[in-house]
C-alpha cells in the first residue's frame, strides 16, 4: 500500500494535471479570517527580574544625570511646566524618575486602534499581535524588473494586496515612498489612495505639525467631527539617537497626541553608532529614550495612547551598515518587551528585518531571527512584518508574499491544537491497527482540508518529477506569480461617494496652498 500510494503521488495522470491547468485554485491565504492572533503561552523572557530591573535604573540614571536634548520650544516649556531642570539655551532636560515614572503611568496599558471597516478595528495590548507591511522604503524590486524609486501606483499595488490579505492588519500606506509625487504634497496623495483603496486601519506621518494637521482634518471627513473617542489614526516617532528628539519628531507627536491619537515612541539605536557597543548600554538607552517621549506626550494630554517602540541591533564594524537579523536584535526585541510589560505599556517591534538583497536564504534566516522573537515575546505590534528587504532601503514584491506565508503559519501556530476524544481517535488507531494507513478513514477524509496548515507559495511538498513538470520554480518565482494572482483578484471596498468627494476636495485645495503659498516650508 505505501508504495502504491508513493507511485500515486509521484506520476499524476494527464488528466489531473490537465484539469489542474485549466481551474485556478483558491490561494488558502485568502480563506483565513481576519484576526490578531493571541500568543496563549507564556511570553519569552530572557533576562530576570532583578536584571531588567538593573536596565531600568541605569535608564533613570540616563535621565536624571545625562539628560535628554528635545529640540522644540513647545516642548522645553512643557517640560519646565512640569517642574523638570531644563536648560533652555542648550533645550536639554534632565527628568527625575518620580516625576517620569508618574507621567509614563497616565498612559494606557491598553485601546483599539478604529479601522473604517469594524470589521478591521485592531486591539494593542495584552499579548494580541498586529502584522504591519513594511514601510518607507524608497526603492523596490521584483524578479521582473531591477530595483528602482517608488511611484504612487506602486505604494497602490502594496495598499491593494495588504487589503485583500486576512494576515495584515493594516493599511500599509507608507510600504514605498512615491517619489513621482512632490515631497510637499505627497502626504495627501498617500492618504487619498490608502482611504479609496483599504477599509483597514491607518495612520498619518508624525512629520512636523503641518502634515498631522491635514491627517486629522482627513479623518474627520471619513470618521466624522469630532473624532470618536477611540483613536483612528497612528503615528510614529524616532529618537536622533543618542539622547536627541528634534523638532520634526515632537512637533507631529504632540499634533496627535492632543487629538488623542496613537503615537509610537521608538528609538532607532545601532549599538557601537548611537550607544555604546555593548548591548546592556544600548537598550538601557533606548529605554530612557522611549519613555522619555512617552513622558512628553502625557505632558501635552494625560492618558494619550502611546505604544513603546524598540528598534535596537547593532551595527557591523566591518562595513559600518546596520545588521539586522542578529541575535543581538532577537536579544533587543525580546528584553524591550520585558521593558514595555514593567511600565505596563504595549510593545513595538519588528518582523522582517534583513540585510539581504535579494528573496533568498539570508533573507528567510534573518527574517525568522526578527519574527520568531518578536511574536514570542507577546509584540503588539510588529511592523515591517512584510515585504523589508536591504536594510529597509528596499521593499521586494516577492519578499512580501514570502513573509505573508510566515505570518500565516505564525496565526495557524499561536492558534494551537485541540486535544479531545475526537481528536484522539482511539478508535480509529485501532481499526487501522499496526502497519496501515490512514488516508481512507473517515476521521482522515472529514478533516483533511482543514486539519493541517496549507502553503500557499513557499512550501512546495511535491515529488521532485511534479516539481521539474511544473517548471521547476524556487519559492521566489512562485511568490511573483502569487503577487500578481492576488493583485488580479483585488476588489475595491466600498466608501461613500460623499466622503471620497470631500476628501479630494479637500486634498486639492491643500496642494494648492502648500505648492503656491510654500507652506511646506513651515512643516
């Protein structure tokens, strides 16, 4: 019997390979539902408490000691407000951990994140995950062209596909920067395309206070005036690390703090560029760096959602490049989480971080050193989770559906398994009895399309002469041919033609004032 079923698998008849050409099959990626999976175990831990609590002082005495540069005016007075010692020549602020740690306690441990779409609304917090496309690349590649800038239709190709995709949580409206549009007026284009295009959650660019102040003004169209209590838009911020934030940074994080909307705090630290070399000194100073925005935002508006963002590897002293992939970035993501649970706070991190390339097996091993910490260590939200390749410089069409297939078995993993009397099947082990098989049984033929994770591109599982009959392709020339295919079946949800009317409106008006009246100036 096995060898009957061996020959079965590897010569396919005419017919089954005819009928196989001529009907498309449904991709099981798109049969998921959507949903945040849960990480239900324990998350990783890999330093003690007594450790993190080490860190944890070594961050205050950063602050108390060093200080911090925040490089707004607004910001040095909100802070002298709140009684912290502030130089206001240098605009350097030296905060006490009293005072920080009660500012950092405002914040919420927890919120939803409203999507257009109920449906899509998302939940930071607890051990729930989101998945976020990669983001602010300026070039792309695929197989079927060499790398190049970005064009707002292409940013529309990665828009469509995250929609259709039950595994992405979010709009993906930065995945590449459309350098065809104009820098000044390009935020309003992205935003146009992500609320005609997705249904999902999105954010707006933290970049000054002009840009937010047209993101909100843009929500408030599609969500209504005032805004629901619940956030619907994020932002992110980096630190200019070490020990910096600069204008541009404050100035669009407070923007959407006041009006009640997420912002995440991450610093970008290379360890031996922006810290010290050894990673104890680096977290401990991404630490006193996210909570000291975080300590900010709670200035400008108490209880304001924040999200503590980690983003620290180290740098390759060969090259002077960052490394991404090392496990000095798996030992970062998973003791910032740690970091993020003590302060109560939701967590940041990463999914696809590489150096490679190209789609190839640097590109899987250094990814699966970013993922595979990050969804154990209980990472609310994991961004760059698809598509990121050549140190975030480049995003990669088949890169992007390679780490979708991650993202599906990561859901079909954290789902685990069911252990019952069904599941058991004692009675069918005993009917089959020693040396048999269970293709045919009826357990076997009741389950067996849904029982077991389905590949949809990476894995191919068949015999070597179906592999060469099928074109002998390796998993990147399967992933182009996936992009396309979801590309093909992408339907556009539905907005109200009001809404998108004064969105567009409102969107054309700007571009005048900001390209006539050079407002972008003023960003």
């Amino acid at each position: 019997m096995q060898a009957e079923y061996a020959a079965m698998i590897a010569t396919p008849s005419a017919e089954r390979r005819s009928a196989r050409r001529g009907k498309r099959p449904d991709n099981p990626l798109l049969k998921l539902p959507f949903r945040q999976p849960r990480n239900p175990w324990k998350p990783l831990e890999i330093l003690a408490a007594d450790q993190i609590e080490h860190i944890h002082a070594a961050s205050m005495r950063i602050l108390e000691e060093t200080g911090i540069d925040m490089l707004d005016d607004e910001t040095i007075e909100l802070w002298t407000r709140a009684g912290a010692k502030v130089d206001a020549e240098l605009r350097r602020v030296w905060i006490d951990r009293g005072l920080l740690m009660g500012l950092v306690a405002q914040a919420p441990s927890s919120f939803r994140h409203h999507a257009r779409n109920p449906e899509h609304t998302i939940f930071y917090g607890e051990n729930a995950i989101t998945f976020t496309p990669a983001a602010g690349m300026a070039y792309l590649t695929s197989r079927d062209f060499p790398r190049r800038t970005g064009t707002l239709n292409d940013l529309i190709d990665f828009i469509k596909v995250g929609q259709l995709v039950p595994v992405i949580h979010t709009a993906g409206g930065a995945s590449v920067e459309p350098q065809d549009v104009p820098v000044s007026i390009r935020h309003l284009r992205r935003a146009i395309a992500v609320y005609t295009h997705t249904d999902k959650v999105t954010g707006g660019a933290a970049h000054g206070r002009v840009i937010p102040q047209d993101a909100i003004a843009m929500a408030k169209i599609v969500f209504g005036d005032p805004l629901p209590a619940e956030p619907v838009l994020s932002s992110n911020i980096n630190a200019s690390s070490p020990l910096r934030y600069d204008s541009r940074m404050l100035g669009g994080a407070l923007s959407y703090a006041r009006e009640g909307q997420i912002v995440t705090v991450t610093p970008f630290i290379l360890a031996g560029a922006m810290s010290p070399i050894s990673m104890a000194a680096a977290i401990a100073q991404q630490n006193a760096e996210a909570l000291a925005g975080i300590a900010t935002l709670q200035i400008a508006r108490p209880g304001a959602p924040c999200i503590y963002g980690g983003f620290t590897t180290n740098i390759d002293m060969k090259s002077g490049s960052p490394a991404f992939g090392t496990p000095e970035g798996a030992w970062a993501m998973a003791i910032g989480a740690q970091l993020a649970r003590r302060y109560h706070l939701p967590y940041r991190g990463s999914g696809s971080l590489c150096t490679a390339k190209a789609s190839d097996a640097q590109a899987g091993y250094e990814t699966m050193w970013t993922l595979w910490p990050a969804v154990m260590s209980n990472t609310n939200q994991i961004v760059h989770a698809a598509g990121w390749l050549d140190g975030g410089l480049t995003i990669s069409y088949e890169k992007f559906i390679l780490d979708l297939e991650m993202l599906a078995m990561f859901q079909h993993f954290l789902g685990g398994f069911e252990i019952s009397d069904d599941t058991l099947a004692l009675d069918y082990i005993k009917e089959v009895g020693p040396g048999g098989h269970h293709f045919g049984t009826a357990h076997t033929q009741a389950r067996y399309t849904t029982e077991h994770y389905q590949s949809f591109v990476v894995g191919d599982r068949q015999a070597w002469e179906n592999w060469e009959l099928a074109g002998a392709q390796e998993a990147a020339e399967r992933a182009n041919a996936v992009w396309k295919d979801l590309l093909a079946q992408y339907e556009k949800p539905a907005l109200d033609p009001g809404i998108e009317e004064a969105l567009r409106e409102y969107a054309a008006r700007r571009e005048r004032e900001l390209i006539n009246e050079n407002l972008y100036e003023k960003i």
